[in-house]
C-alpha cells in the first residue's frame, strides 16, 4: 500500500469514498433510479399507445377516405342512372304522346272521310235527282210536243243546259 501513499491517494479515505459511493448508489438505485425507469416505461409505453392510436386513426382516416370516395362515385352513379331513366321516362312520354296525337289525327281524318263521303253521297244523290226531274221535265216537253228528232235533241240539251246552270248557281 506504500505504492498508494506515494501517489498521494490516501488508503482509508479512498475506501470511505468507495463506500460511500456504494451506499448513495444502492440508495439512489432504491430511491431515484427505479422510479424513475418506472416513469420512463411508462412514458414509453404511453408514446407506444399514442403512435398505436395515431396508426389506427390514421388507418380509419384512410378508411373513411375510401368509404367517402366509394359514396361518391355511387351517388354519381345513381346520378347517371337517374338522368338516364329520366331521359328514357321523357322519351316514353314524347313517344306515348306522338302516338296519341296519331290517333287523334287518324280519328279525326275517319271522321272528316266519312262526313266527306257522307256530303258526296248527299250531293251525288241530289244530284240523281235533279238529273231525273231533268230527265222527267226533258221527256214531257219531248212527248207533248212530238218534234222531229233534231229538235227533240235541241230541247234536251236546252234543258241540260238550264239545269246545269242551275246546278252551278
């Protein structure tokens, strides 16, 4: 131990020291150091979970995104398919409408014929009997007048002629 003299360390003081170092270690090893690895896995394991909720956050985040996007998209799509049924709902109509005003055309056309054939029948029958009182007019003239043939013709055009003029007037 003379070789530590010689150095100037001083034996017992040095083992006092060591001792001393030993004792504030155990007491801040029981004291400080273990409460305080405590807050440090705490604190830890408190960032663990927080990095942990923030994955899980993030992850819902990235869900809902998607969930958002496919709303989206299906609302346009349901947008599309409305638009589209509504262009087929008004073609519908436009169709179903053209068709009945057809009909209504081809109903009134058959009404307009009929009164048409109904007014030719009219006039065409009028018409029969004029010719024949005509006729009738022409044959007694040529009867109580016996006229030779030229002059039977004569007054059978004469009075064709004055019921024609008759007929335009």
């Amino acid at each position: 131990m003379g070789g530590f003299s010689e150095l100037g360390i001083n034996m017992p003081l040095l083992v006092a020291f060591v001792i001393n170092f030993l004792i504030l270690f155990g007491l801040l090893t029981l004291v400080l150091y273990k409460p305080v690895l405590r807050m440090l896995d705490e604190r830890s394991n408190r960032i663990k979970e927080s990095m942990d909720r923030a994955e899980a956050t993030k992850a819902e985040y990235a869900h809902a995104q998607e969930e958002v996007a496919k709303q989206l998209n299906q609302a346009r799509e349901e947008g599309r398919a409305m638009v589209s049924q509504a262009a087929q709902v008004a073609e519908r109509v436009k169709e179903e409408a053209k068709e009945e005003a057809r009909r209504e055309a081809q109903a009134i056309i058959g009404r307009v014929r009929i009164e048409l054939e109904e007014e030719r029948d009219k006039a065409l029958g009028e018409l029969r009997k004029e010719f024949v009182d005509i006729s009738i007019a022409a044959a007694e003239k040529v009867i109580s007048e016996s006229l030779d043939k030229e002059a039977n013709r004569k007054l059978i055009e004469d009075v064709l002629d004055k019921s024609s003029t008759f007929g335009r007037g």
